[in-house]
C-alpha cells in the first residue's frame, strides 16, 4: 500500500514534518492557504531558516514525493491521512486559538468522500482531539452522508535549529489514537524511521494532548528555576556555572535545560505555558508552578539592562559597585542615576534570535531589550547571523541600526550586549573590539565568556549568576 498524506499549514512544523515524511518515501502534498507562501514553496523558496531543511525540500521535490497546494479540497480524495498542522496563537487571555484548527476540520467534513485520519500535528489544549471529532461528524450529518474516519493526536517535539535531525532520528514519537485502525495506519507511517529503534509510544488522545504541554513546562521550568537560581548566587557570593555542575551529574536530575541566562523564548514556551495556565483555569484549577515559571521568564528577559542601568549609575556617581539582578538591594538614588546617565548612550547587541540556529524571533529576549533601551533613549547598533530580515520586519527598518558583522555593531558602543549564543561570537578579536568600542564593558546575557580573560584585557565584565 502507497500511502498519501497531507499536511495542512506550511509553517515550522508543517514544512518540516511534510519534507521527512517525503525524504521516507510517502507521498506528501502540503497544504496552505498562504497563496503568495506556497508560490515560493514551488519554485523552491523556503520561507523559514533551518538547518538541512532546503536541500530536504529541493531532493523530495525534484523526486516528485513532495507537493504544494493552496487547495485541500482538491486533493481530499486521494489522501489517506491529513496531519493538522496550523497555528494555534494564543488568544488574548493567553488560551490557545483554535480558529484555524476548525477551519480545516469543517472542510474536511463538508468534503470527504471516504474514510481518513485527520491528526492534530499542532499544539493544542487537551479535548481538542473531541471537539475537531464532533466539527467534522456535524459536517457529516449536515451533508446527510455517514462516513468512516478517526481523529488523532501526534505532537511533535523538534527543537529549531535541530528540527530535521529531531524528526530523523526522534526520542520518542507520542500517538494518541481511539481505534486499532488508527494505530494501525500510524504505525506504518512510522515505520521506516523504526529502523533507527527508536519508540512510538501509542496512548489515549487526550494523554497524548497533555504529553506535549507537559513536556515543554517541564523544560520552562527547568530554565526558570535556574535563572532563579543564578539571580540568588549573584547575591551571595555563589557561581551558578559550578552549582550547575553539581547538580547536573545528579542522575535525578541531569544537565540538560539547566543553564542561565536571558530565559526562553520561541514559538512554543511561552505560548504553551500561557495556554497550560489558561487550561487549568478553565478547569478550576490554579497551575501555581507554572504562573511563577512564567513570571521570573518575563522579568529575567530584562536582567542586562538593569545591570546595565547599575553600571552606568556607579560610574556617574563615582561609585564601586558589584553588578547584580537583585534589583531591590540597591539604592533608589544609584537606579534613578542610571537611568539618566543611559540616556543617549550607544548599545550593541551581538544576536537576535531566541536561540541560535534560528531566525525565530517569537517572545525573544532581544524584542523586550531592545524596545526597553529605545524607549530610555539609548541608540541600538545590532547585528545577528540569520535573523536580521525577522528583525527588520519586527522591530522595523529604522528603529534601530542593522549592522553587517560583529565589528560593525560595536563602532562607537557604549556598552557590548551578548544576547544569543552563535559560535561565530565565540572567538573574536578583543583588541579591534575595545579600540572600536567607547566604553570597554561586555553584558554576557549567555554566559559564555571568561571574565578574567576579558578583565586582562581591559574589559569590564558582567554575566548572570556567575562571580
């Protein structure tokens, strides 16, 4: 049997999802209403960055595995599972927007002529799984006509930057399912990357939709809880580096999502730990773990700048100062001196995106930075590798100066921001970067960086939770 899938939404997962399922063998046509987006897709214009994704793409269209439609309903006949993958963007209160999810479930409902699984591929709410059930069987019985067909949820868990490497060779691949029918159908979609050994873990659907959640506030958490962590070992003398150390080899525990810095952002984090709130709520129940994980991610997106207004303050007042986060420690007096002395000063910033290996932008600390040191009067001269187009569509093409490299950024700066991670930040050549820079002071936001080989050279040195 050769079968035929669609992939409803061309976006992050859509196009990631649709272009190893072909690189697999199955005949994949993605779906988008974007008429402008899927043009590009068939001259082979890819419309995000990521890693090993456009050779993917080129490959499986040359070989005729991989299509682009703007219309479902055209090819609805000749496909034997639909993987739901369009955005569900938070809704004002925080919850998931199940607008485009619904869409799709009543056109195949209104359109369908025989049996097909339609999967949630999207992140949504727990019970989604039953109510696209009930939106497509309502279309049904409006048409007078009793069609077979199952409904799934099959979440996918790729990290951007390493999102084809991700769905190659998986963890796990979690599939809710209500039929043996269903779980038939998945397991021979899945089938060929079995081979690599890993597991497809079959469960109920709405365990399936609660896997996903779980998963990803259980990394925010993670991050929160360190940056907590780091904030608290600035104030006593601790190295939140070494304390990472040692509680990473902890078995329990484990190293992963256990460094600090700036916080998480990103098209899944932030809106995944809103919707959980917003789910809980709904249900009469107070997520009280996640309200705090989300309230330390939003005031550490803003951490540099508040060491930076200390720095600037203890240099107007001619005053030694020991830079930390802990913001009610210091005197109203050095704060509102700092606010003015920032006033006009030149920041560079070394990143934009969330994280590197991306140009995604969504919820990134460098929006909230760079908007806050604007709004107190500082010029932004910025640059990043990947995500300066993002950047110009987000913050705009004026706002803020676009540099071409890392030297260019830091001409005339009075202070050095580094707020994503690239490697190409690693290794440059401090000597060129002080006689450029009007103030020698660097705001690791990564820690990434030795102070002491920073303060040899003549630089000032702040990071997060380090001594």
């Amino acid at each position: 049997m050769i079968m035929k899938i669609a992939i409803v939404g061309t976006g992050y997962v859509g196009l990631v999802s649709g272009a190893c399922f072909a690189e697999n063998g199955t005949d994949v046509v993605c779906v988008d209403v974007d008429v402008k987006k899927i043009e590009n897709l068939q001259k082979g214009i890819i419309p995000i960055y990521e890693p090993g994704l456009e050779e993917m793409v080129l490959r499986n269209q040359s070989a005729g595995r991989l299509t682009f439609t703007t219309d479902l309903v055209s090819i609805l006949d000749g496909i034997d599972v639909i993987f739901s993958a369009v955005g569900t963007p938070p809704d004002e209160d925080g919850s998931a927007d199940l607008k485009y999810v619904l869409d799709v479930a009543r056109t195949i409902g209104r359109n369908m002529k025989k049996y097909v699984m339609v999967v949630t591929k999207s992140t949504v709410p727990v019970g989604t799984a039953k109510v696209v059930r009930k939106t497509i069987q309502k279309e049904l019985d409006d048409r007078g006509v009793s069609i077979e067909f199952d409904v799934a949820s099959n979440p996918e868990f790729l990290k951007e930057g390493a999102a084809v490497k991700d769905f190659m060779s998986p963890d796990r691949v979690v599939v809710g399912v209500e039929s043996e029918r269903a779980k038939k159908l998945m397991g021979m979609l899945y089938r060929p990357f079995m081979l690599n050994k890993f597991r497809v873990i079959f469960m109920d659907v709405p365990s399936a939709e609660m896997t996903k959640y779980a998963a990803n506030a259980m990394l925010a958490t993670r991050i929160s809880f360190m940056n907590d962590i780091a904030n608290l070992c600035e104030i006593v003398g601790a190295d939140v580096t070494m304390v990472r150390s040692g509680i990473g080899t902890d078995t329990r525990i484990g190293g992963k999502f256990l460094y600090a810095g700036l916080g998480y952002g990103g098209s899944c984090f932030p809106k995944d730990v809103k919707a959980l709130i917003k789910t809980a709520q709904k249900s009469g129940y107070q997520m009280r773990i996640l309200e705090a994980v989300e309230a330390v991610n939003e005031s550490q997106k803003l951490v540099l700048y508040h060491k930076s207004v200390q720095y600037f303050g203890s240099l107007a007042l001619n005053r030694k100062l020991e830079i930390t986060t802990a913001l009610d420690s210091q005197d109203k007096a050095l704060y509102a001196a700092g606010e003015k002395a920032i006033q006009g000063k030149t920041i560079a910033i070394w990143g934009l995106s969330f994280k590197p290996e991306t140009d995604d932008m969504r919820e990134a600390p460098s929006m909230v930075l760079i908007r806050k040191f604007v709004d107190a009067g500082c010029k932004i001269r910025a640059y990043d590798p990947i995500a300066m187009p993002e950047a110009k569509r987000r913050l705009g093409e004026d706002s803020i100066e676009y540099c071409k490299d890392i030297y260019d950024a830091v001409l005339g700066a009075d202070a050095l921001m580094l707020l994503t991670e690239w490697k190409e930040f690693r290794l440059p050549a401090w000597p060129v970067i002080k006689k450029l820079m009007n103030v020698p002071v660097i705001f690791d936001g990564r820690n990434i960086y030795e102070k002491h080989e920073l303060n040899e050279l003549g630089f000032d040195y702040h990071c997060i939770g380090r001594k």
